[in-house]
C-alpha cells in the first residue's frame, strides 16, 4: 500500500510544470484581436494549443460563406452568463502585488469558477445567459480565457517562467472542482467520487467557404463533464437508508497532465484510510453510439489518438502500433509520489487493471426506463432511452516483443449475463487496448483503478463510457434542442447509474 508524499499542491506543480508544458510554451503565436498591451496583459505571448482557438469562429449557418460575429468561445462564455468572470480576475490579478498573493487569487477565483459552473448545471440561483443549463462547455471555454490572461500577464514583481507556469496549473486544477472536494465522515454515509471530461477532438468538421473559418467540430461537449457539474455536491438515499454524497471533478484531454498526477492528486488522498475513505471512485466519459459501456479491462498502452494540445506521445508508425519495449512513452507511468518507480518497467505498474463495478446491479437498475429518449436514438429497445452493456473487449500484444495485436470479446454480448464468460488478458500479454480503448478514457480508468489495487482497497471502482452526445440540429449554431437532449438523457442515465453503484456498496 503507497502514502503520497506531503507536498503542497504548487510545490508539486512546480518544475514539472516547467519541463512538461512544452506543447503549452512552444506553441505558435495564436491570431490575437489585436497585438501590444491592454492593462497588465501583453496581448503578444504566444498562447497555448487550446488557449489559441478562443478566437475560432463558425461559418454562419445560414451564408456559410461568411463568419460569425463573434468566436465560439465568447458564445459559450456570454451564453453562461460568464462574461464578467475573467475581467474581474484580471483586474485584481494586475493589483496583485506579490507572487504568494498571486497564488491565493488565482486558487481562489478557480474555485469560484467551478463552483460557477455547478451551480448553473444545478439550477442553483438564476441561470443566466441564453444557453441551456445542462452545457458543460462555458467551464471549459472560461478556464481557457483565464489561464490565457495568466499566460499574457505583466507583473510588477520578478515572475520565473515555471513559476507563471505553476499559477497556470494551479487554476486549471481548481477550477476542475479538485480543491472543492469535501465528504462528510460516519458510518451511515457513503462517499462517492466521480470524474468527467473536457470537450475534445475541437478541430476539424465542415468549415463552409468563409475564410478563416473553424470546423464545426468546435461545437463539442462532453456528457461527461455534464454529468461531473449535475451530480457534484448532490446526495441520494439508498435502498438500505444510507446517505450516499457524491463529489465530482472534470479532467483535461491531454497526456501531460495525466503523467502529472491530476488524476492520482485528486483522488488518491480520499482512498487513505480515514473517516473520509471514498466508498467507490467512478470514472466516466464518452463513446459513441446509443449504448452505455461498463469497461471491464483497462489498459497500460496510450498515446495513439492526439490530445486537445495536439500531442500524442505514442502514434502508429506506417500504420503499425509502437510497442512499449521500445518506447516506454507508449505505457502510462504514475508519479514517484504515487508509488511510481524512477525508471521504465514494463510490469510496474501492470500492464492490466480490472472493473470492481457492481455490473450486474448496474444493468438490473434499469437505469434508461425513465430517461427521455432524445431524437435520433439508435438503441432498438425503445422502452429505455440507451442500453447498458458490460464491455469485456480488448486488445493486446501476445508477445510484447512484437507488434502483432489480438482482440478478445468481440463483440461483447448485449445480454448479462453472457452466454459463456469472456476470456480475460493473458498474464504475460501486454496491453495495446483497454475496453475503453488506448485514449484518456482508458486511462483515467486505468489510473483509479490501479490506485484502488495500489491502496489494497476492495470498493466498486471503475469506468463508465456514455453515448456520443454530438447530436446538431445545424451545421454551424453553437446549439440547438436536439444537442441539448442528448446531453440532458445521458447525464441523466448516467446519474441513474451511479445511484445504483452506491445502492450496491454494503
């Protein structure tokens, strides 16, 4: 069983955030309304990958010949009701007059903006702006505008390079919900913790003729970062009269924040034994289709799909997959402070995790019956607005000395049980594919899980994969109801199905 080391949340951020924020500090110069100064900023910094499309803008859906008039970012941002947030940050960012004071600010308005988003998600006080309350993506866009002004902000005191580069990360892990988690001790109480995504693949899609114009791919939320503002700070009664509170937290889709420890940081101090021990740790995010998938096997391989930064850290080569002993980038490593060890080995961690999710109590909850199914929904029974499956597929190398890969348990049967019991991975197999696939999803999923096996705890942990959500109406409004439904059904199930792994906690 590992402890993590005591180390302060910026003290961890620290250098490493310095040596792994390449695609963060070598990126090209974003296109900037204007160049020069504008209050404390210099509006010349070059930006980040993501940072640089909160100038993106969509063809208008009527003459998408011609622009919208403003960027989709900004959408999102007044569509919320957010659009005093950053101004405000960056006002008292510019009268910050120490880096310690500046540390302080930049918690303390991330937390602020998270709590923002949730009490929107939660109808919480007004909802203001003109987009649904369910939208996930205002957070997204809003983290973005602000750790921009960070980036581009002119101190009246010597700021380091790593140390700008920690109050960066600082942010963009508080305004996740990661600093907000709090459970409540007793025996009579269940404490679950549930994670959620950025929006991704934000590139590409049809752009219309007008130049300079985004591909509607920028449109993209994640159901699962809904479901983490929905379900955040709620609390439900269980079936045997306990009182099940649920904290949520939303996770970046790229690889160096991972190999940071965002995960590991924020749910590892609540698998400690304590009075606040979690009772189950949930990881969530999005697939495809019109079904739910409840992963069973997760796998050490990533890195062959690109992250929201635009980097990869294991693609093919000629079409044919890397293998990790090779590349050791091709295998998720942990943190030292997390039990990670100082150099690559191929079976530390392992190359395989498992599900401990109550499977069977999560497919027999009926968890669609009640939730409306949204247009278009392809799940033939009708009765349910989207099926739950126990996904057993995966992929692996046999020999981990060749690129040769072999599939297991496809497809996975849609009935529960399944008529013969699937093969699991072979023990001396590495992994190329989880259920889940060899992206973030599959790595949060195997990162929780490992660190429930790594703390010698026996609760439900594990991963949900929801329905593709990116449903439009249109080719280029920002939204529409169509979209909106997809989002608010599968939250919904979604909420449905974690209720019934804290029903089924004993």
């Amino acid at each position: 069983m590992i402890r993590p080391s005591p180390r302060s949340a910026l003290a961890r951020i620290g250098v490493v955030a310095l040596l792994s924020a390449t695609a963060v500090a070598t990126t090209a110069t974003a296109t900037q309304a204007h160049t020069g100064t504008s209050g404390c900023l210099d509006r010349s910094v070059p930006l980040s990958v993501e940072e640089s499309r909160l100038t993106f803008t969509l063809p208008d859906n009527d003459n998408p010949a011609v622009l919208q008039s403003k960027p989709f970012a900004r959408q999102m941002i007044e569509g919320a009701g957010f659009e005093g947030f950053t101004p405000g940050f960056v006002a008292r960012l510019c009268n910050a007059g120490s880096r310690t004071a500046a540390e302080k600010l930049v918690v303390r308005f991330a937390e602020r903006l998270w709590r923002m988003a949730v009490d929107r998600a939660q109808r919480h006080g007004e909802v203001r702006g003109n987009l649904p309350y369910s939208d996930d993506r205002p957070l997204y866009w809003t983290r973005l505008e602000a750790t921009a002004a960070i980036r581009q902000w002119m101190p009246r005191f010597p700021l380091f390079s790593g140390q700008r580069l920690a109050l960066i990360e600082a942010f963009d892990r508080a305004s996740r919900g990661t600093s907000d988690i709090t459970f409540r001790p007793g025996k009579r109480v269940e404490r679950v913790i549930v994670s959620g995504f950025d929006p991704y693949t934000l590139d590409g899609g049809p752009a219309g003729t007008a130049p300079g114009a985004a591909g509607n791919n920028i449109r993209h939320g994640n159901p699962s970062g809904a479901t983490a503002l929905s379900i955040d700070g709620t609390t439900f009664r269980t079936k045997d009269g306990k009182v099940a509170y649920f904290e949520a937290y939303t996770l970046p889709v790229n690889y160096p924040e991972f190999r940071r420890g965002y995960l590991e940081d924020t749910v590892g101090p609540f698998m400690v034994p304590g009075p606040r021990q979690v009772d189950a740790s949930i990881t969530v995010s999005q697939a495809v289709d019109s079904v739910f998938n409840l992963e069973q096997w997760n796998g050490r391989y990533h890195g062959v799909s690109v992250g929201n930064d635009r980097f990869r850290p294991c693609p093919q080569i000629n079409g044919v997959p890397q293998i990790a002993v090779n590349n050791p980038e091709c295998d998720i490593t942990v943190v030292d402070r997390w039990g990670g060890p100082p150099t690559f080995d191929l079976r530390n961690p392992p190359q395989w995790t498992t599900s401990t999710l109550p499977i069977a109590q999560m497919i027999a909850a009926d968890t669609g019956r009640n939730v409306p199914r949204p247009p278009g929904d392809q799940w033939p029974d009708q009765s349910v607005a989207f099926g739950v499956v126990w996904h057993t597929n995966f992929t692996e190398f046999p020999d981990c000395a060749s690129p040769a890969t072999q599939t297991r348990n496809d497809p996975p049967p849609t009935v529960y049980p399944p008529p013969t019991p699937p093969i699991p991975p072979d023990p001396q197999s590495c992994a190329y594919s989880g259920g889940g696939g060899n992206y973030l999803s599959n790595e949060s999923a195997y990162r929780n899980t490992l660190l429930r096996d790594r703390m010698g705890l026996s609760i439900p942990a594990g991963h949900i994969h929801t329905p593709l959500m990116q449903h439009f109406e249109t080719d280029y409004k920002p939204t529409d109801a169509t979209f909106d439904a997809w989002r608010l059904a599968i939250a919904q199930q979604a909420r449905n199905l974690i209720h019934a792994v804290a029903n089924s906690v004993a």
